[in-house]
C-alpha cells in the first residue's frame, strides 16, 4: 500500500468511526467504550480497503477475498458471543444491583474505597 493510500485510508476511517459513535448515541446501544464504532468498524472498513489498494494484488478480485474474509469474522465472532450471553444470561447475569451502582463497585464489589468520595 502506498503512504497516499494509509493517509486516505487513516482519513476515512477516522470519520466513518465518528459516524458510528454518533449511530451509536441515536440508536440507543449500550457500548460504553465505543468498542465496535471504533475497533470493529476501522477494522471492517481496512480489511475491505486494504483489498483495493495492496500493491501486489489489489484490485476488484481481492476486495471480494477481503469482504469474504470479513463476513466470515463476524459470523464466527457474532456466534461464540451469542452462546457467551446466553450462557452468562442464564448464570450470572450481566447487571449487579442499582444500589450496588450508586456507591461503586469499587466499595460494593471489591470492599475497597475508590477516591474516598462515597461509602456504604
């Protein structure tokens, strides 16, 4: 890949993951750290990219390998998360309690006092 291609590609990443924190705001998910609109979409968007612009094998050709590639990382991923929730769904659960909240986990949790601000 040549440095015009990393600069185009570092540009449009940076505002198609602007895009997504945005979606993310709109659509009302819970993604606290941003992790999908920023690893998973500038992930997403250089593989396929990186198919258009690798000097060696570039082209229209190699973007489909890419896209491929990609669809198959999701289906995978999105798979063994799904069974990972369901299973933490059904054992544990994902929330503790709002009390628990309000004061901290690291109070409530872990029996230590984060900043000296609250306690139980």
């Amino acid at each position: 890949m040549t440095p015009a291609w990393a600069l185009a590609f570092g540009f449009g990443t940076a505002v198609i993951c602007y895009q997504f924190v945005q979606l993310k705001v709109k659509m009302g998910y819970d993604d606290t750290l941003d992790v999908f609109g920023i690893h998973g979409i500038a992930g997403i968007f250089g593989a396929l990219l990186v198919g258009l612009a690798a000097t060696d094998v570039g082209g229209w050709a190699q973007l489909m390998v890419q896209a491929k590639s990609v669809l198959i990382a999701i289906t995978l991923s999105g798979s063994i998360t799904a069974v990972l929730v369901w299973l933490i769904g059904r054992s544990i659960g994902f929330r503790t309690s709002e009390e628990y909240e309000q004061v901290g986990f690291d109070h409530s949790q872990h029996g230590e006092v984060g900043y000296g601000l609250t306690h139980l």
